[in-house]
C-alpha cells in the first residue's frame, strides 16, 4: 500500500503535464484547422496539400486531392463556424498522432470533419482528412 501511495504524486504529475500537452496540441491543431478552412475558402488548396505530411502525399496525389476540396467549397460554400465533437491522441513509433472531429457549418450546410494531424514541438502535419455530408452527395 504504501509504494501506491508514494507513487501517487508522480502519477498526478504525469497526468498534468500530459494534460497540459494535449492543450498546446489543441490549441495548434485548432491554428491549424482554422488556416485549413481560410486556405479552402481562398481557393487554394493546393497550398492545403503542399503543406500536409508525406504521409498524405503518399496516400493521395495533388490533383485529387484538390479536386475533391474544390468540390467540398463548390458544393458547401464558404466556412461560417466549427465546434469540436471529439478527439483522440495516439502515440507509436512513427509519432503523436491527434484526430480531432467537427461539426463545422458552411454556407450551403453543415458537414462532420475529421483531422488527424501528426504533432511534435514545432509542428502539426495534416496526415489525413476525412468530410461526410449530404450536401456533397445530394447537390
């Protein structure tokens, strides 16, 4: 009993610092969706995509990825507001990886948004998006 509780204080320690981590990487990733939705809106995403991860590169090549944005913009209209509905954080040998889910609202309706971004101390690497709405197979 008594090394759990001698244990106890570097456990909350490590709980807080952990905690405080994941605030900075929100408050990065949340820079960084914002700048994702204000690059859309510009009709640029092809920036969207030279800025993204190798990762993503691999995954999808510029013009369809691009194709599909300037669908999603085409079809939803311009970024109004976005609230977050869930998160996750997994850590492996190839990194911290942060997904985060939206319900963002756009001009012609409102879509459900996922954004996995790979995380260190200098940067967030968009690795995957994912957008699912009725709008896009409907208009």
């Amino acid at each position: 009993m008594n090394k759990i509780i001698s244990l106890l204080p570097a456990l909350l320690f490590s709980a807080a610092l952990a905690a405080c981590s994941f605030s900075a990487d929100t408050k990065k990733i949340e820079q960084e969706v914002q700048h994702f939705h204000d690059l859309l809106d510009a009709g640029k995403s092809a920036a969207i995509y030279a800025a993204a991860s190798d990762e993503f590169k691999k995954a999808s090549t510029q013009e369809d990825f691009v194709a599909l944005l300037d669908a999603v913009h085409r079809k939803l209209g311009d970024f109004k507001s976005t609230s977050q509905k869930g998160w996750n954080v997994n850590y492996n040998t190839s990194g911290k990886f942060v997904t985060i889910t939206y319900e963002t609202v756009y001009a012609e309706g409102k879509a459900a948004e996922q954004f996995v971004y790979r995380v260190s101390d200098e940067e967030a690497l968009l690795v995957g998006y994912h957008v699912s709405s009725n709008v896009l197979i409907l208009k």
